[in-house]
C-alpha cells in the first residue's frame, strides 16, 4: 500500500477494491485468459497473436511497435 500512496492513489480505497470479490473474479478471468494464451513468464506482452516476454526483451517490443505504427502512417 506505500507505493499506492506514493503515486497518489487513496490507499484505503486501494486496498478495499484490491480485496474486493469483483477484483478476485476479474484477476481470475486474466489470469485463466493469460494462461489460454500461453503466458507463462513476467513480464508477457500480448501483441496481436505474438508473445513477448522477459524485461530483457522489451526492445524487442518496441521494434515490433514500432513496425506496427509505421505501417499505419
């Protein structure tokens, strides 16, 4: 909760919508949603139908990010 607040965040909303039963139930649908995709790492990143994940990896997103908006330029 330190960091929410760090940020600006109401920490006790924060915390209340975090422990809330709508929050279980979406983190569960992501969740299930991540694994049906292939997701199996941290960080993943969904791009179209390509999974890119590791941090060590995150230039490779942007390349491939970049490819995207030039093409629709």
């Amino acid at each position: 909760m330190v960091r929410a607040g760090k940020v600006g965040l109401d920490t006790v909303l924060f915390a209340d919508l975090l422990a809330s039963p709508e929050t279980r139930i979406e983190q569960s649908e992501l969740v299930r949603e991540a694994a049906q995709r292939g997701v199996f790492d941290v960080p993943t990143f969904v791009l179209g139908h390509r999974l890119i994940w590791g941090s060590d990896r995150l230039i490779l997103l942007r390349h491939a990010i970049s490819k995207l908006t030039a093409r629709k330029v």
